[in-house]
C-alpha cells in the first residue's frame, strides 16, 4: 500500500489571521476585516473627526470659549470627540494623537486673530506667561481634559465589544478616568458658577427700599456690554466710571468701598473687550478710540433715558480719561461734570518719561540686565507691546512709598462675585488683547492738542506719589485748560489709582462736586 499522504506532498499551513487594533494586535492591509476597519482606516477616521472639532472650534470660538455656554459646550463637544476617536483608534494612543490634531487644526485654523493672548506663543516674561494662560492654558484645560476622558472611555467602550485593542481597565485604570471625571465636573461647576451683586442693605442687613443692585447687559452700538448698576436711591445722580487699561476692568474695585452709592446711582461699565464684555472685542477692526467714545455716549444715552436725567457725571481712571475728556468734548450737553483720576494726556510723553527714569534707575542700581534691555529696545513707541513692561516695570521702586497696597490693583480685584469664572480669565485677556489692540492707536493722542476746552466742571485727581511722567502732561493740560470751572485734587499717601487707595477722600470730593455743580443738572 502506497503512502498516500507521501503523494500528496506536505499539507498546507495556514497564515495566521490578522486583526485589527492597535493595542499589540496586528493590523489588516485591507480597509476592513471581521466588520472593523482596519488600523489605517481607524487613524484617518480619528484624525477627521478630532481635526473636524478643531476646525468647529476654530470657527465658533476663535478665542476659545468666552462664558459659561461656550466652555459647557465645547466640553461637551470635545468629550463626544475623544469617545468616537478612542472607539475608532482602539488603543491608548488615541489620548495623544487626538489632542495634537485637534489643537494643531485649531492653531491653524484660527491664523490671524488679533491679541497678545492668541498671537505667537511667548515665555519670556511674567505678563507673556500670564497672557499664555489665559489664553491658551484655561482652553486647553477645558477642552483638553474631557477629550483625553473621552477617548479613554471609547477605548474602554471598544474592548467591552470585544472589538480588538487593549484589555478592559484595571481597577488603577479606573481610578484615573474617576479622577479625570471629577476634574470635568469641578470645571464645568466652576464656569456655571452665575455672576451676582448684592443688594444694597440698611444698617439691619435688609435691602434698601428704593435701591438698585443688577448686573445687566445691553447692546452697545450692536454689541453687547455689561453694567453694573448699584445705588441706594434711584432717584440719585448718576454717575458713569470709565476704568483703565485700555483693557482694564473696574468692577471688583468699585466694589471695595460702598461709599459712592450712597449718594449716586453708580454704573460700572466693562467697555468693549474688556472683561464682561470681553466679547466685544471683535471685530478687531473696529477697535479704536472713537469706538469706545461712542460707545460712551451711547452708554450716556441709556442711562439719562432710563434714570430720566438731563446729565450725568462722568469720571475716568488712567486710560478712561482718555476717551471721557473726548466724550464730554463732542457733547457736554450730556453731563454735569467730568472727574479724571491719574489723567492721561500724552501717552508717548509719558512713556518717554518712563523710559529716561526706568534706565536711571538701571544706570544707578547697576542692574546691568535692565539696562541692557533698556538700551536694545530703545525708547518707546514699540510694537511689541510687552517691551512697554520694562518701563513700567520700575514705577513701584521709583515711586515707592509706605502705604502702596497692592489690594487695590486691577489684577487684584477681579476676584468678586461680579464676575464668573470665565469673567476673571477675560478680565485677564482683554487687559492684554485690547491693549494691544488700542494703545498703538494712542500714541498721537495730546489732549493739549485735541480737547483745549470743555464746557462742563473738570477735576483731576491726582495721588500724591504719582509719577511724574503723569503728573507733568496732566498739569500742562490742566492749566491751559477752558472750562467753566476747574479744580486740581491731590490726595494724600496714594499713586495712580488714588480713588480706590484713598476712598472716603475720593467719595467726599464727588459729594463737593454735587454741590459745585447743581447748576447743570
């Protein structure tokens, strides 16, 4: 009997079959294989669905999320991301590969949008690492964070199907994504966390009959803006604050001392792209100086309407002087008095001041650093505006005195219930952004030149210890001024923000100015 199997040759061995996935399985060279695609398909899919939302993202929130609404959402959005590439990708990998494509498209995507937050990305001081963080440090939280949950929860939906990938998680694995899960919910609580002002109480802790105490917002010349409204009488004078920057919020110092709203209905604006109305900021194009000083007069029109009064007082801080001089220039029919504290005049004669002192100072102190960064970037104006911290830098040394409090500083007083969670990052944000945007255009701005006359009461504050690149310009200013009357105030053992650092002797000088101008209500 013959060998059969002798003739038949050696049987055929049969390849192993390939799978699919990525967590140390080996994938198909076919797009799909036992009803999965294929680890190359997988990639691409993840890669369109994460540069998709980068794209989305882009489109909707180039700045990334401003309130509470965008940051939920695109929470929500960048965790469905990460679960639908997690699922497709089928491995770990997934919480890196989706991220970096989705941040890589939105970086793209998003060229050209102005401001020192969203601009190139820079280390190299503590104001450039400020604007990193909040710019892009508090996106990446809030958007990164669910993401990455995602995908590992996609991975963990893939392996339960028993469609390849990895093992299911350990007990340490799940532990990490409770951890990050957590974290989630904390951000979202945090950025639903809903703005508030107290109401203006009596001596028994009960609201003030006749008061007011709201937060409200109203469109602007077509954006919205915010106004704190805050007095024990409605029927009080009304007065307007303008805050500094260009960029700066003042809500949370207005709220240091309720001085004020005892005699006046006192409304706090956030002018465009500036904390609350951090929004407004866009476009960028219409980010001038004439732009805010419209909307201060149309700000002004709203609130003689509803308060029915003839005219308000309007008062600046720094930079607010700027576009209220301009304001109660082009109608001082709309207002009783203006009041400028810590006055600017001249932008570019003040900061050539700064700069002669900031490299004195460097020259006497032997801070060679200084100096040496002093003399490469030259006198001002610059174009890079974070040059301008340099100079400013050296105000505290140079006019240092015993009662500075820095608790008064904008920086500072953002942290009140005023202001929600997204708020503080665009308080933040607009004192970079808009200032970039703005103080370029103010370099050829002398109200010497432009605003030789106003026809309503003027008062300048001035601290005692404020700088001379200041005092000097504001006291040019001042005495060439044509007013009907004209007061200079200097109060004592305060700088730049004298109003918040000295408040009793700033609302007692608003309670003189009441009297002195009763003639133009």
């Amino acid at each position: 009997m013959s060998d059969t199997r002798a003739a038949e040759g050696p049987k055929r061995q049969r390849r192993p079959q390939a799978t699919s996935g990525v967590g140390g399985s080996s994938p198909s060279a076919r797009g799909v294989r036992d009803g999965q695609p294929s680890i190359t398909v997988s990639v691409v899919l993840a890669v369109l669905v994460a540069g998709g939302a980068g794209l989305i993202a882009a489109w909707a929130t180039p700045r990334g999320p401003l309130n509470a609404g965008e940051v939920l959402w695109s929470m929500l959005g960048a965790l469905t991301v990460g679960v639908l590439a997690g699922a497709l990708l089928r491995s770990r990998w997934s919480m890196l590969l989706t991220p970096v494509v989705f941040l890589t498209v939105f970086e793209v995507a998003r060229l050209g949008t102005a401001g020192a937050t969203v601009d190139e990305i820079r280390l190299d001081s503590l104001i450039a690492v400020l604007g990193f963080l909040a710019g892009r440090g508090v996106h990446g939280l809030l958007v990164l964070v669910p993401m990455i949950l995602g995908c590992r929860l996609g991975v963990e939906v893939a392996a339960r199907r028993g469609t390849g990938g990895p093992t299911r998680m350990t007990r340490w694995g799940w532990s990490g994504v409770l951890l990050a899960g957590v974290t989630v919910l904390v951000l979202a609580a945090l950025a639903a966390r809903p703005a508030s002002t107290a109401p203006v109480l009596d001596a028994t802790g009960e609201p003030v009959e006749g008061s007011i105490a709201e937060l409200v917002t109203v469109s602007v010349n077509g954006s919205d803006q915010t106004l704190m409204i805050r007095g024990s009488d409605v029927e009080d004078p009304v007065l307007l604050h303008l805050a500094g920057g260009p960029g700066g919020t003042d809500l949370g110092a207005m709220r240091l001392d309720p001085s004020l709203e005892e005699d006046f209905v006192v409304v706090t604006w956030d002018q465009p792209g500036t904390g609350k109305s951090y929004s407004a900021i866009d476009p960028v194009e219409d980010m001038t100086l004439q732009r805010v000083v419209d909307d201060t007069l149309e700000v002004t029109e709203h609130l003689r309407e509803r308060f029915a009064q003839d005219r308000i007082i309007l008062t600046g801080q720094s930079w607010g002087t700027l576009p209220g001089v301009l304001a109660v220039q082009q109608h001082p029919e709309r207002y009783r008095a203006f009041v400028g504290t810590g006055q600017m005049v001249d932008l570019r004669e003040t900061d050539q001041i700064f700069y002669d002192e900031s490299l004195e100072l460097a020259s006497a102190t032997e801070d060679e650093e200084l100096e040496a960064q002093l003399i490469a970037q030259g006198p001002p104006p610059y174009s890079d505006m974070l040059d301008y911290t340099a100079i400013v830098g050296t105000e505290r040394t140079i006019y240092s005195y015993p009662e500075f409090d820095g608790s008064t500083e904008m920086t500072a007083t953002i942290w009140v219930p005023e202001n929600t969670f997204m708020d503080q990052v665009n308080a933040i944000r607009g004192l970079l952004d808009t200032y970039s945007l703005l103080y370029p255009q103010l370099q050829d701005v002398d109200l010497r030149d432009e605003a030789p006359r106003l026809d309503v009461p003027v008062y300048v504050v001035m601290g005692e210890h404020e700088a001379r690149g200041r005092v000097e310009p504001a006291r040019e200013w001042f005495e060439q001024l044509e007013a009907p009357a004209k007061t200079w105030v200097e109060l004592p053992a305060s700088s730049h923000r004298a109003s918040f650092e000295r408040p009793d002797d700033y609302a007692a000088l608003l309670r003189q100015v009441l009297t002195e101008t009763a003639t133009y209500r």
